[in-house]
C-alpha cells in the first residue's frame, strides 16, 4: 500500500478532509495514493497538517527513507 494511503489512514482523516487540510483537491490525494510524487511543498503541508492533528510525521513518512548508497572500494594507491 501507498505510504501516502498508510498516512491518511493514520490520520483517520478522508481524502476529501486531507486535500482540505493540505490545499488540493480530492483527486490530487487519489493520485498522490495511486504513486504519483507529492511536491515537497505539498509534503511540507501534510506535515504540519499531521502535526495539528497530533501525529508527528517526516518527509522520511511521506516519501520513505533514502536508499542505502552502494560501499565505495578504498582507492588504490600505487
């Protein structure tokens, strides 16, 4: 399931109460849910939306955390 789906659920909140909450509309969250990618400025408005409503949530919860970078061999020296 969508991070974003997991989020509003969270909440407890619909999409129609979210998109007022965030500043979108009830089709922006459909699409948020459906995998397209929140603009960070909108990421920050769930944010504080979450937070106003009591639950703490990061960037990190709206789009999951970075992946892991592939180790770097030292370099060789001659």
């Amino acid at each position: 399931m969508n991070s974003i789906k997991l989020l509003r659920e969270r909440l407890g909140v619909t999409q129609e109460a979210m998109a007022a909450g965030i500043g979108v509309t009830q089709g922006n969250v459909s699409n948020y849910e459906r995998g397209q990618q929140m603009p960070p400025e909108v990421a920050r408005k769930l944010i504080t939306y979450a937070h106003g409503l009591g639950h703490a949530i990061t960037f990190d919860d709206v789009y999951g955390p970075l992946p892991a970078l592939p180790r770097c061999r030292p370099a060789k020296t001659k």
